[in-house]
C-alpha cells in the first residue's frame, strides 16, 4: 500500500529589500528628500537660473517675483541659483568628509577587533583623545595655521568622523568574530586578514551604510556651521551657511534671505536623518518588528 505524501504549506519567503523599503515610512520620506538634495546639486552642474557670481546691486533685496523665484540677496544674486549651488558644496564636503572617516575609521575598528590587546586599546584610548577635538574646534584650530576654506572644513569634519566609525566597526566586528562560521574559518587556517575581508566586514557593511547616511547629515550641518562662522566655504563659492550669516541683519528688511536657506538645510539634515532610520531597520528587519 503506497503512501499518499502531505504537501504542506511552503515556508513564507521573508520580504525582499525593497519591499520592505517601500513599506518603511522613514525610508521612503528620507530617500524623496536625499534625491532632492542630490537632484538640486546635480542640476547645478549644468544649469542655473541666473549665475551665482554675479551681481546686481540696482537688483538687490528683491522679493519673490517671475524674474527671480525666491527673491535677490544684498548683492542682487538670485537666491535659487545660490540654494543649488550651495547643495552642490554641501554634498561634496559631506562625501569627502564621511568618505575619510569611514575608510580610515574602519580600518582602525577591523585591526582593533582582529589584534585585540594592546593594539585594541590603544586604537581606543586614540579614538578617545579624537572625540576630545569636535569638528568646529578642529575647524578653528586648522584655520589659525592654515587659513579658512572648505578644504580645512573637510579635513576637521572627516577627523572627527573617524573616532565614530573606529568605535562602531569595533563593536560591531567584535560580535562577529564570536560567530561559528568565523571559528570554522579559523579551524580551516584561514589567517585574520582573509577572515576580516571576506567574513567580518560584509557582515558590518550594513551598520557602517546606516553610519555613514546619519554622518553624512552631520557633515552637512557642520559644515553649514563653519561657513556661517567663516571658516568654512568662502566667498565666491555659495554655501547655505554663508547665506544665513549674511542674512541675519537683514531679518526684518527681507526675512526670506534667512528662511530659504535654513529651510534647505533642516530638510537637507532632515531628509538624511530619516534615510538612516530607515535603511536601520530595513537592513535589520527585526528592529522593525520591534516597534
């Protein structure tokens, strides 16, 4: 007598990355925001309305017209032009700066958590005296030896990133060094940096891709900060914070000089901000059924 097999019900496939991406809130209000700002910086490239450098004094303090959509500054220059052009350097200060932080900072979290002892320590107690210099305080100290200007801006922000990343890559590598496939790669001889490569950093990536977005939106307020203290992008380079500085005495002669610029930074720190969250739980579905 043959015996009629019981199909069971397949086991339920776990959603895809972008299914859950389009499910996640955050993520989808983050990435609309993200590629806007990319959108605005990449449109700078190759058009404008008016260019940014010049000026039209006869022009200056106009409000919002056909002619110029978000009104003229002090100087007659059309206020939209300088918002893009102003994402252009936010964008290329938050890539180089986040860019430094990650590759040197994860180098330094990989060798800590692979050599452990006194080399873990000491790259620790280094990360330590690095959070003790905040970017603005670098900043400063890099503009009384070197001048002001946005390549001291990226040096100090990415200087203060890599601290982050060292201390992140660390923690996050040391629970995976635990791990029973890394064991069985050891017992197979392979040697720690083969390990590091192939088994320990793919299995961070998706911490240090959260990192990074969340660095980047750090960068970017930071360096908004420099520029409006003057030691970040200067004259004639737009930056958003540049524009905030030479706005604030004019706030009850033309507010809107203040109000656009600091509008695109918020959602700009915003936007970013929310990517983050969003690919947080989106790479790591757990958290989200936490919630």
């Amino acid at each position: 007598m043959s015996s009629i097999p019981i199909v069971g019900a397949a086991p339920a496939r776990p959603p895809g990355f972008w299914r859950r991406a389009r499910a996640n809130r955050s993520f989808m209000i983050g990435a609309v925001l993200s590629l806007l700002l990319v959108g605005a910086a990449l449109l700078s490239l190759v058009w404008t309305p008016y260019s940014p450098y010049e000026m039209d004094i006869p022009g200056k303090l106009q409000p919002p017209s056909a002619a110029h959509w978000l009104g003229t500054d002090p100087f007659g220059r059309d206020v939209a032009s300088l918002l893009l052009m102003g994402a252009r350097a936010s964008i290329m200060v938050g890539i180089i700066a986040v860019g430094i932080g990650l590759i040197v900072g994860t180098a330094f979290g990989l060798l800590a958590a692979a050599r452990r002892g006194w080399v873990e320590e000491a790259i620790m107690r280094l990360a330590d005296f690095g959070f003790a210099f905040p970017a603005i305080l670098s900043a400063i100290m890099l503009t009384a030896v070197f001048g002001a200007g946005m390549v001291n801006a990226i040096i100090a922000i990415g200087l203060y990133n890599i601290p982050t990343f060292a201390r992140i890559t660390r923690a996050s590598a040391n629970g995976v060094w635990s791990r029973e496939f890394v064991l069985a790669a050891r017992a197979c001889g392979k040697g720690t940096f083969s390990i590091t490569i192939e088994h320990v950093l793919p299995n961070i990536l998706s911490v240090l891709i959260v990192q990074a977005t969340i660095r980047f939106a750090i960068a970017i307020l930071a360096e908004a900060a420099l520029s409006y203290l003057g030691l970040g992008t200067q004259p004639p380079q737009p930056s958003w914070g540049r524009m905030l500085s030479e706005a604030q005495t004019l706030l009850f002669q033309a507010p809107q000089l203040a109000v656009f610029p600091g509008v695109a930074i918020a959602l700009a720190v915003m936007g970013l901000n929310l990517l983050g969250d969003g690919l947080r739980d989106v790479l790591d579905p757990r958290l989200a059924r936490k919630r």
